[in-house]
C-alpha cells in the first residue's frame, strides 16, 4: 500500500502545466468517464519568455479516467500550436540562429516516466520569422505527430521589431 501512494505522489508531483505562466483559456469534454474525470481537450496560453509581444496558443488531449485522475495516465501525443504577434515584438534575449539546435521554449511530462511534449522555436532569416514547433518524444519510441506555427517579425503600430541577436 505504501509503495502505492508513494508512486500516486511521484506521479502527482511529475505532472505539471505546460510553463508557470501558461494560461487555461478553456476546455471541452471529449468522453465521458463513469470513474475519474472525463477526457478532454485543454486550450491555454503562453507568452513566449524570451520574445515581448508573441503568445502562442495551444491544445492538447488530457487523459481522464481512474489513471488520469492520479497522475499515472499517459497523453496522447496529438498537440495543436497557433502563435501571433500579440503586441510590439521585442527580444529580451539572444535566440539561435542554428537550424539544428532551436530554442526549446517549453517542455512537459506527458507520462509519468519517459514521455515529454517540446515546443522549440527556430528563427527562418529568409523569411524574418519566428517559428514554433511541437512535436513529442519517448525514451524508447517517440511520436512523429507535430504541429507548426510562424510570426513574421511586423511593425505594432509605430514601433518596429529590433533586430534579433543570435547565439
């Protein structure tokens, strides 16, 4: 019994929100559960840390159920991203210019052991665009569903977004 609560508790302390400044907007019951709470479809938001005037919205699957209930669920990995220009764009710090090694913006336990979803963001100079990828891995088989969104660098009003600088 106790080596039961003690992995109820990892599991409750491992399943944590998308960032500490993500925002629940809302969320739709996609089945009902007679036990535990419903499955459902979790929409929230998130200001990019490093980036002044980019939000990024996301949805994703939230397992319910007895499993889901405690924490020992594991999310599907099917995860939608739309990002905008929320405000004057401002960089608050330098991203990589590296096609290879993006920015990982955010991150979040997806099971209790192994699964993580990533959001990374990559800069396309040819374009002058920020753009944001979600895709999810596993330690022994990842998933190749994904979802991609872009914010071209434009002008709020009077102000003009600065150059970024890159690592």
């Amino acid at each position: 019994m106790n080596r039961t609560l003690s992995a109820i508790a990892l599991a409750s302390a491992v399943a944590f929100p998308l960032a500490a400044s993500a925002r629940e907007i809302g969320e739709v019951d996609t089945v009902y559960k007679l036990v535990g709470p419903n499955h459902k479809i979790k929409i929230e938001a998130f200001e990019d840390p490093n980036i002044h005037g980019v939000t990024c919205f996301v949805s994703r699957p939230v397992s319910g159920g007895i499993s889901g209930a405690i924490g020992l669920a594991e999310d599907p990995s099917d995860v939608s991203i739309a990002c905008r220009q929320t405000g004057a764009i401002e960089f608050s710090s330098a991203i990589s210019g590296n096609p290879q090694k993006p920015d990982e913006v955010f991150n979040e336990k997806r099971s209790v052991l192994f699964k993580s979803l990533h959001i990374s963001r990559f800069f396309d100079k040819a374009s002058n665009s920020l753009v944001y990828l979600t895709w999810s891995d596993k330690l022994f088989d990842g998933s190749p569903k994904n979802s991609i969104s872009a914010v071209t660098l434009m002008p709020w009003g009077t102000n003009v977004p600065n150059s970024p600088k890159f690592k």
